[in-house]
C-alpha cells in the first residue's frame, strides 16, 4: 500500500452510498462481465467487490479477477480472456506501474476491447488528459471521488463501451471471413464439395465445431416427366453426419433434427434453439436447408452476420445447382435417364486398362426405327425407346451399364459372360409396348472384346461402330465381332474415301454459308460455313456421312484448309460490295488441330487475304475438346491470342467435363438446335434457359441454332440469347444466294 493510500482518513469513503442505485433487471442466465481489479491495498479489492456485488448489467452478472502488483495482471492477462474491464491503480510498485500497464494492455497484448478505469490517491503523477489520449482509457478518477455510485456508473459506462466494441470487432472480422468464404466457396461445381464447403464455413463463422448437414427436395433437381418426389435427401454434410451424404433425412440418428430441418423448409424461415439452428436457403428455384450444431443460442450479431453470408451461399447454391443441372444434361439422355453419348464415352475411358479381361462393349443398332418415328409419330418412337432401354437394363441387371449412344443406338458394358449376342438378341423375341402399339423389333448388334480394343473411349466407341456398320450389312447375321483387321477391309468406306478424294482434287465441293442474325433487331451478324458435296445426279452427300472419313482418312485436313481460304476469300467479296460487319465461322476438327502447321496456317491465311483476324471465327465441337483437351486449349489459346474468335458448337449435346468450359478461350456459345426445339416443353425450356444463364456468367455471346418457328425466336430471345440460325430466317446457301439475301432490303 502506497503512502497515499495509507494517509487516507477513510477508504470506506471511496464507496459512501448515495441516494440512488443503478440495478440490471432479471434474465436469462448468461455469460458474466469479467472485471480484473489491480491494485496493491488488499482493502481496495474487498471493498471494490463488496461494493458491485449484486450489480447486473444488461442481464449479466459480473465475476471478479484480482492482481496485486503490474507485474502480476501481466502474467494474468497473457492467460485471461474476455476481460471486460480493468479497475487499475496507478501507483503500486513504483510511481508508474499502472500507466507502464495501460501500454502493456495496448502495444504489446494488442488488447483494444478491454476497458480500463484508472484510479489514483495521487493525481499529479498522471495528467488526466494526457493519459486517456496516450492509453485509450475509458475513465480516470482519484479514489477520493469515487462514491459507489461513481464507481457503479463508471462501471457501466465502461461495459457499454467494452459491448460495443466487442460488436464492431465482431462485425468486421465476421465480415471479412463471409467474403474469405464465399470465394472458397465459389471454386466448387459439384454440389457434394459445395455442401461440405459450407458447412465448414459456416462453422468458422460461428466460431463452433463443423457438425451438420445441408438438404434439400429431391423434387427441385428433377424432371417434371418423373414421379413426384418431394422427400428430403442430404446433399452434404461435415463430422458425424458425414455418412448420410444423397441419404433421406429421416435416415439421421436424430428425429429433432430431421423435424427441425422439415419445419425449416417447409416455413421457408430459419428455425432457431437453444442449441442448434437451422437455416433456410433460397435463390430463384432452388431452396436448401443448413442445419448445424451451434451448440449455444446465436446472439443477434451472430443472426445478422449469418443474413450476409447465407446471401453469398443463395447465390454460390444456384450457381452450383445450375452446374449440376448442365451437367446432367451433358451426361444423361433425357428421354430414357440412360448415360447418353457423352456418359458413354466416359464410361469407356481406360476400359483397356481398368476393366477386367473378360469385359465387352456392345452397340445395339434398331433397324427401321426412323420408319416408325416417321410413321407413327415421334411420340410412338419415344415411348419405344424407353420401352427398350427399360427391357435392356431389366435383362442385363444392375452389373451392366447401359446408354443411349445415339437416336437409335444403345451402348452397352459388361461381361462376356452376360453381354452375349443370345442374350441381346433374346430382348427383342417379343413386341414392345409404345402407347397403344404393340411394335415388334429387330436389331443390329456390334461387338469388341476387351483384348481386341484400343485407344480411349472414343476411339473404342469408333471400333465398335465398325462392327456394327458390317452387322448391319451382313444378311446372314445380326451381329459381329470387332477385329483390327475390319477398319482396313471395309470395301464401301475406302471407295467413299477414294470418291472424296478425287472429288476435292477436282475442286467439286462447295462452300453454303447459314446466316447468323441479331436476336434483338434481325439484323445479320455473320454466317457459319457449311462443306456440301454434290453426289454428280442432282443430290449432296450428307456431311454425316463424308466429315467422318475425311476425318478418318485425314483428308480433313487439306479440306479444313481450303474451306477456311474459301471461306475467308468469299467474305472479303462482300466486305468490298459493302457487307463491312461480317463474320464468317469454319468448324475446325480435331486432326486439323493436330496437324503440323495448323496454327501458322490460319495465320498466314488472313495475312494473304488481307483479312482482319476478327472477322473469322472457328467453331469446335464438345467431342474435339474432349479428345484432347491439352492440344485444343493450347491452340485456341494462341489463335485467340491473335484476335481470331472461338466458338463451341452444339453445345449442351456430348461434353464430358464441364471444368474444361472455364480453361477455353471461348467468345461464343452455340446452343445445339435439340435444346431449342425442346423450349415448348418445361424441361426443355429450363435447360435452353440454363445453357444462356451460363453463357451469360461466363461473358460468352449465345446462338441458338435450328430456329424454325417465331415461338422458338422468341423465347430465346425472352431469356436473352443473343443471336439465333435456323431455317425460320434462312437455309444454308450458295454464296451467290447469299449476296442475293443479303442485298434484300
């Protein structure tokens, strides 16, 4: 005890009561101020605690800390958290112990929150002014001024304070971890990753352990032609929960949660307890809940920064969701639910090396099935399609897989010992049942072994299309097998290749170009340009038939060439009769991207032709990209680089991995003429809407193709695609149509 301390008349006058006491209301019990009392007099301490004994404020009592020398609160405080304030006396072991504190609070614990109260038997030694500006002190009084009415107001004043802070403090770094997270969280596409990223920043947020699950409708992620399902499912979840990932929520350990959680969605509000929270998400249509172990009542600033962050999560949740759903259209037929072409594909990705010795891939080819969809009507022909998907996966069992490869065509994968051609041929033994038809079928059959296959997916996909095609042609059976040998011996396809050969050497074939128009004024854009071969009696050889075995033969290569000059030379024709604003797109295949020179070849073209780069845009399709994405990307890259455009087309129809979207340098998105048509339907509608809503994230211009009526037109154009082709405006032309089409007022 100073000397000061010790010439006081009477310490108890620190606290002399006055007339009027500050006291808190009753409440909940709740987490107690914590007020550190430093001073050397013993005295001090007990008189100090006798005298806010009792005290609440704001619903919360106060818990006493005690430290009798600077040194010792140092010690104290490095341990200590939350202390609210510090009743610190000035003059203990030397003249200036409490203010060397103060800056210890300050500079080197980094202590902002805490409040300090200064109190002094001996005012000179610290000027008022001078030490609350220096040590951000909340108040400073000599002992002989403070009643306990002063010193309960003091108190107060100080908690308030120390309150406020804390809040602002709190606010800040909330704020700060809600836009850390919500970055983290946009890096996710697959809505599992997403769910477990959420969960886990919501966790940091709140400072509590990640426990919980997010869950939605299984209804709001599925086709309107399915059956109804609104049952809960768990999207993802963190800690214990983790198990019940795509697993009902009434499957959790826990009915209160799983009541919690139905009670969330269904009042479409979040549900707050004592002990866990849950969260309703919503954006645009899709509607989400969180529930996690909060293991304690949220305060209100924990409510409001939880309003911020769920904001950032409703938009990352669509955002995923609507990968999820392109995705799915990437994968999946939507007619049958069948993997189609794309899923197929994947599926045969490493079959050489990771699928058994005894494994086998099979095409199953209906013959005249475009007869009775002719005939009979789409709607016969969908319902027979589905009918033979339903009988093929009810044959083959749950070990096989089965897809939808093309219009009419069925891949199948599985053992040679149940992928027999028996087995499959069995399937069609009797009618199927399309709408009111009863229609009998037959079919061609396409074998490969596993030691018989090579090269990746797509290349074995080919090799079985051989087997197929000679199934097809051969009267006496209706299947065959395989074998290297076939790709040489084809006799029709080398005289195809020989016929297409000498017709491009004799400059036979044709550039048409199809006219690109404005959604918003019909004004022409540019064209795409199309590769025609007359067959020599009035007709063209479809370019389904030849693109392939240029492809195949590599003569793509030379004719990629010359339809780029072709093209590029026909255009520069317009720009001098006044067609300035003009662009021409050139599809591109993947042997062209691979062949020496490519690069330097559309370079030196444009160069020649004294052509802007900007006026030449080359189109590419998903199945390019996917055969070697390494090679495509890398070209793109530096073409683009160079000002030439870059466009994929069809899109929507066969993309294997919606991550190589974000690495190509693309400036348009074509939207495949199957999803345009399909906008009358619901389903349809939302996957056009979902590939423009896309584009648009991206900044990538859209086109839809296959316009054919002002419906289409004009529901692409309502959900803000950008320019449309299609027979509703022009057919693909010769370019001397063209210039004609293109002069029309």
């Amino acid at each position: 005890m100073t000397a000061d301390n010790q010439e006081m008349d009477n310490d108890e006058l620190l606290f002399f009561a006055d007339d009027e006491e500050l006291v808190g209301s009753d409440g909940p019990e709740l987490e107690k101020w914590r007020i550190l009392i430093v001073d050397d007099d013993h005295e001090i301490h007990a008189v100090t605690q006798l005298a806010l004994n009792g005290l609440t404020i704001f619903d919360r009592d106060i818990a006493f800390l005690h430290a009798y020398s600077a040194d010792e609160a140092k010690e104290l405080l490095q341990h200590e958290q939350d202390i609210a304030i510090v009743l610190l006396d000035v003059v203990m072991e030397n003249d200036d112990a409490g203010l060397q504190l103060a800056r210890y609070i300050r500079d080197d614990l980094k202590q902002d929150e805490v409040r300090i109260i200064l109190r002094t038997g001996q005012p000179g030694y610290a000027p008022e002014e001078q030490v609350i500006k220096d040590y951000d002190i909340n108040d400073y009084k000599t002992k002989t001024e403070l009643t306990r009415n002063r010193l309960v107001t003091s108190i107060i004043t100080a908690v308030r304070s120390y309150h406020q802070i804390r809040m602002l403090n709190q606010s800040r770094r909330g704020l700060e971890m809600i836009i850390k997270s919500s970055a983290n969280l946009m890096e996710h596409h697959a809505m599992k990753g997403f769910a477990e990223g959420v969960l886990t920043q919501l966790a940091s947020v709140l400072g509590v352990e990640p426990e919980g699950v997010l869950c939605a409708r299984r209804g709001q992620f599925s086709s309107e032609e399915d059956t109804p399902d609104n049952s809960i499912y768990v999207l993802g979840a963190a800690g214990d929960f983790a198990p019940f990932v795509n697993q009902p929520l009434q499957d959790l350990p826990s009915q209160h949660i799983a009541n919690l959680v139905e009670s969330c969605l269904n009042e479409k509000a979040h549900q707050y307890e004592q002990d866990d929270t849950a969260l309703f998400i919503a954006s645009s249509d899709y509607e989400a809940a969180i529930y996690i172990d909060s293991a304690r009542p949220l305060a209100q600033i924990d409510r409001n920064l939880l309003e911020v962050f769920l904001g950032n999560i409703g938009v990352g949740y669509e955002n995923v969701s609507l990968f999820q759903r392109l995705q799915h259209a990437a994968y999946t037929d939507e007619l049958t639910r069948l993997p189609n072409r794309a899923g197929f594909i994947q599926c045969l990705d490493g079959f050489i090396t990771t699928a058994g010795k005894d494994q086998v891939v099979a095409l199953v080819d209906l013959n005249q099935f475009s007869d009775i969809n002719d005939g009979l009507g789409q709607e016969a022909g969908n319902q027979l399609l589905k009918a033979v998907a339903e009988r093929l996966s009810q044959t083959l069992g749950e070990s096989c897989t089965v897809a939808r490869v093309s219009s009419d065509v069925f891949g199948i994968i599985g053992s040679e010992q149940i992928v027999t051609p028996d087995r499959l041929l069995s399937v069609f033994n009797h009618p199927f049942h399309a709408g009111e038809h009863m229609l009998p079928i037959k079919a061609a059959m396409g074998f490969c072994c596993q030691p018989q296959a090579s090269g990746r997916g797509l290349d074995l996909l080919k090799q079985v299309y051989i087997a197929l095609n000679l199934a097809k042609k051969n009267l006496s059976e209706k299947y065959a097998y395989y074998e290297q040998s076939l790709e040489t011996s084809t006799s029709d396809r080398l005289n195809m290749i020989r016929s297409l050969r000498h017709d491009f050497s004799e400059r036979r074939l044709q550039v048409w170009y199809q006219p690109q128009l404005s959604l918003a004024n019909l004004k022409v854009s540019g064209m795409e340009a199309l590769l025609r071969w007359p067959d020599g009696e009035g007709g063209y050889i479809s370019p389904a038939v030849f693109i392939p075995l240029a492809e195949y033969s590599g003569l793509i290569v030379d004719i990629g060439a010359w339809v780029l000059e072709e093209s590029l030379r026909q255009l520069k024709e317009l720009q001098e009769q006044g067609f300035e604003e003009l662009t021409v797109g050139v599809n591109v295949s993947m042997q062209q991207f691979r062949s020496v020179g490519f690069l330097d070849s559309v370079i030196n073209t444009l160069a020649q032709l004294e052509m802007a780069p900007a006026c030449l845009e080359l189109e590419i399709t998903e199945s390019v990209v996917m055969d070697d994405p390494a090679v495509v990307i890398d070209t793109l890259g530096k073409l683009r680089a160079a000002g030439v455009k870059v466009s994929i087309d069809d899109f929507g129809t066969g993309f294997s991995s919606l991550s190589y979207l974000q690495q190509l340098p693309l400036d348009r998105i074509k939207i495949d003429r199957a999803f345009v048509t399909a906008v009358d339907d619901a389903q349809g509608a939302i996957i056009a809407e979902t590939i423009v809503a896309l584009g648009k994230k991206l900044k990538l211009t859209t086109v839809c193709e296959g316009v054919e009526t002002e419906a289409q037109a004009a529901h692409m154009r309502q959900i803000g695609c950008d320019e449309a082709q299609g027979f509703l405006y022009a057919r693909p032309m010769p370019f001397a149509d063209l210039v004609n089409f293109l002069s029309k007022p």
